[in-house]
C-alpha cells in the first residue's frame, strides 16, 4: 500500500503540482432595511491566469427578500470557471495554462436584521448549501477529476447606508464543508489535497472568510464590488488554496420606502 501511494505521489509530482478543489467565491450581503424589500445582485469574478487558452468569468447572483421586519431570506449561484499553470512538464520551459476548474454551487440562507443610529445596520445570517467541482488537464487526462460538496455557514456583518445612494457593510462568515462522490482517472488523487495527505471526502473543513461589500449609485441600481479572503483553519489542511477572491457587478434594488414622502 505505502509503495502504491509512493507512486501515485511521484506521477502526480511530474504531471501537476498541487491541484485545487477550493475556490474562495463572495458572500451574500443583503444590508436589508424593512419590510417588502428586495435586492438582486449580478456579478462577475475573473479567474484565469495569464497565459491561458481563454477567459474565465465565473458569474454569481444573489437575491435577498424581507417579507416581515427584521427577518431577511436570501438565495444565491456561484458559478466556477478557472485556468491553472499547474504543469511542471519536467523541464517547465514553456508555460501553459493547461489545467480548467468548472463547477457551480447554491446556498440558501435566513436571518435577522437591524437598524441602529440613523444609518448603521447589523444583520445574522445562517444557511447551506450544496455544489460540484471539477479540474480537466487539457493536455491529457493526468489528474482529472469530479467531486460534490456541501457546507453550513454563520455569517453576521454590519454596515451603514447614506440616503441609498452609498452601502458599505464588512463582516465574517464562518464556513463548514464536506467533500462527498469523488471520483478521478487517478485512483490515489483523493490523496492529494491535503497535509497530512487525508482521504478528501473523509474529513472536514472549516473556514473564516472575511469580506467587505461597497455598492455606490442610485437609489434602483447599484455598481457592487466585494473583495475577500478565505482562510482554511482545520487540520488536515488544505493544500494549493486561492484565498483572496474579487467580485464586481450590479445591484437592483427595490423598497416600499422608495414610494413614500
């Protein structure tokens, strides 16, 4: 068994480094305000490198909705389109970005909200979710692979508003994940993700992710943009991570305070 491990871990030294099977995506912010509100978000995250055969935009969007005061209820798609140079080819003379992470993921959450000092919001969110990832070699088929997953999250924020024109909230969601149904062309990659080397659909993750979400506009539509960091903070941990994550995009915005006087 330790000689069969030994070699699975020597072809994988030769064909890729270390592959990904997480990828840091944004939070669904909602900094909703009172009854009959709804907000939807549209955005894109960039998530190629360099040298690769395409771009890969990976769109998300979120919806968020309260029917009653202080109770809000979000949505929200992510979906996952990256190019990787993760090719040593031995000699590494010629860079290519040769590797193709897909995958797509929705979660679904609820919460409480709250107003304090005029323009300050505090919100709680908590929710699940579930998704699939892949990783394709578009050289050949060394380190192909499929896997499912699903997580919890707890995600408390807050933030201020100025006459609807500017929002501007940070906050911390705090991540559970499992890995389930995965399968790849190399029977030891489930192996490969972690130190120490674990079984990936055996154990579990935890992450701290924070962020900082700005929209700017009108009152009916938003320019959004979201940076973050994702950080891994359980053992076994995972190897090759992309912690920081980028998104821009459009807010809509609909609210019975719109209406009135």
């Amino acid at each position: 068994m330790q000689y069969r491990l030994l070699v699975i871990a020597i072809i994988l030294l030769f064909s890729s480094c270390a592959p990904r099977i997480f990828l840091p995506d944004r939070a669904n912010v909602p900094m909703l305000r009172e009854a009959g509100e709804m907000k939807l978000n549209t955005s894109l995250k960039r998530q190629n490198q360099s040298e690769a055969p395409g771009t890969g935009w990976s769109p998300s969007v979120d919806f968020a909705a309260s029917p009653f005061r202080n109770l809000g209820l979000m949505a929200s798609y992510r979906s996952t389109d990256k190019y990787a140079n993760e090719d040593f080819w031995l000699s590494n003379r010629e860079r290519h970005d040769s590797i193709r992470y897909t995958g797509s993921r929705f979660e679904f959450g609820a919460g409480y909200y709250s107003r304090f000092g005029g323009k300050g919001l505090f919100e709680i969110y908590g929710g699940g979710g579930f998704g699939e990832i892949r990783r394709n070699n578009l050289k050949n088929m060394s380190g192909n692979y499929h896997a499912d997953y699903y997580r919890i999250f707890l995600q408390p924020a807050v933030g201020f508003t100025h006459r609807d024109i500017i929002e501007f909230s940070g906050g911390m969601r705090f991540t559970y994940q499992r890995y389930a149904n995965f399968t790849s062309s190399m029977p030891g990659m489930v192996h490969s993700f972690t130190t120490p080397p674990a079984e990936i659909d055996r154990v579990a993750f935890y992450f701290i992710e924070p962020f900082v979400n700005f929209s700017v506009g009108t009152k009916y539509v938003k320019f959004n943009i979201q940076p973050g960091f994702s950080n891994n903070i359980s053992s076994p941990s995972l190897d090759n991570q992309v912690s920081f994550y980028l998104s821009m995009g459009v807010t809509f915005q609909l609210a019975p305070r719109f209406w009135k006087g």
